[in-house]
C-alpha cells in the first residue's frame, strides 16, 4: 500500500432527486416508508435494510456496526440480535442508540436518534421460529462477541446442536431476541448538486407531535 491514500479527487454530483418543504408536514414515518420501499425496489441496493447501529459503549466509544432491520411501523424500527453481545450489554447500560441508512445509488441517508427497548418474548419467539434451522442454530452456537480459541469452537457447537435437535425444532435461547427503537428524531438527507443538499430532521415533541425543519448542509 503507498503511504497516504490520496481520496480527494473522488467526486461525484448529486442529482437523483430533492426533499421540498411539503415533506415537512407530513409523519416521517411515511417518508420512511416511501424511502425504504423505493430503496428496496431499486436493484443497485443489495440490502436495503441493512443499517448502522450506534451505541455508547461501555468503554465510553461510541461503536457502530450493521444490523439488519426487521421491521418497521408508527412505532419504531426492529432489529435481532444476541442480549449478551457488546451491543446489547451497552444497550442495557445505555438505551440511547443512533441508527443510519445509506443508499448510495438513490444518494440517500437516513440518520434516527431513539431509545432501544426488548421486544416481547413473544414477538421474538414468532421471529426465530420463522427463521431456516441453520440460522436458529446458528444464533445458538454462537456465543456474540465473546472471545473464542478458534473456529472450530463456532463449528463443534454447531455439529452438537444439530445432532440434539434432530427431531425437535430449537426454542429460541432467552440471550438472543429483538431490540424496538423508538424514534424521537429522523433526519432524512437528499444529495443535491454543488453541494447544496437537502436535509430534513423532524423532532418528536413531548405532546408526540412530529415537526420538521430544514437544516444546511
Ligand atoms: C450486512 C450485515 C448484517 C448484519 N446483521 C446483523 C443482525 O441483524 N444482527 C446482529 O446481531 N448482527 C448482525 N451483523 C453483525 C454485526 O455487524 C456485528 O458484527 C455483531 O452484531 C456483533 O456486534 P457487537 O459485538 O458490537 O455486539 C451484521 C453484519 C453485516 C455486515
């Protein structure tokens, strides 16, 4: 590798589209909506629900890596992950969490500020048992974010699991479930030429009133 990577001359306009003030009266949940089922249907986006998830960990850095989204409505946005992980054990510490979408080939960013909550027992239940067997076995095998000697630790777990669930289908471990993040700010970015993006963040008031403004960008 050359010393210093020089990445100033990679540029590019923006022109795919624009946010108007109109948007700003509208529930961001909707926009969402609107962006997410058009970044799903736009076939340069290989995983549209794939999102950033930051957390304040407990070694006091903020840490973000991808988590999928599950699901979404009025409520908020659901993602599944293993309680013990680093993640999980920040969230317990802190459930103040920021999520961010990229859609590069719609020049799209979405960036949430909200509180992580457990989902039910019972929604997380009906998701893991909707999964394939490998990937509900795989959730057991894997102790998330632990340090382990080798792969072999990941594969010997595995071989006895599927040799004990031969028969009976595995219940879903009480370490792994679903996170709810409830929004209480959405800011949605729109690349525009010359740099004059356009941004939009709605806020939540206490009343649960969404309102909007329009931020420089
Ligand atoms: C595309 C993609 C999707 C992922 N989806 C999830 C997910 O839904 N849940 C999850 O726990 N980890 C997922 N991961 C792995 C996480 O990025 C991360 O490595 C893992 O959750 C452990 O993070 P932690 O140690 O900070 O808790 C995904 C990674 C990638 C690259």
């Amino acid at each position: 590798m050359k010393e210093k990577q020089d990445l100033g001359s990679l540029r590019k306009s923006y022109e795919k589209g624009g946010l108007s003030d109109r948007e700003k009266t509208q529930n961001p949940m909707n926009l969402f909506a609107r962006w997410f089922t058009e970044a799903e249907a736009t076939p340069a986006i290989e995983e549209a629900n794939a999102m950033s998830l930051v957390t304040q960990g407990l070694d006091g850095y903020p840490k973000a890596r991808v988590v999928l989204l599950k699901h979404y409505d009025t409520e908020g946005f659901v993602f599944y992950t293993n309680y013990e992980s680093e993640k999980g054990q920040a969230i317990t510490a802190d459930s103040r969490v920021g999520i961010s979408f990229f859609w590069p080939a719609l020049e799209r960013q979405v960036i949430i500020k909200g509180i992580a909550e457990k989902i039910t027992s019972a929604a997380s239940d009906a998701y893991f048992d909707s999964r394939p067997l490998g990937s509900r076995l795989g959730a057991l095998a894997s102790p998330q974010s632990q340090v382990i000697e080798s792969r072999s630790v990941l594969e010997d777990n595995l071989n006895i699991l599927k040799g004990k669930h031969k028969e009976n289908d595995p219940n879903r471990p009480n370490n792994w479930g679903g996170y709810l993040v409830r929004p209480h700010e959405i800011e949605f970015w729109q690349g525009r030429p010359n740099r004059l993006h356009d941004r939009l963040r709605f806020g939540l008031s206490s009343d649960k009133q969404w309102t909007a403004q329009r931020l420089a960008p």
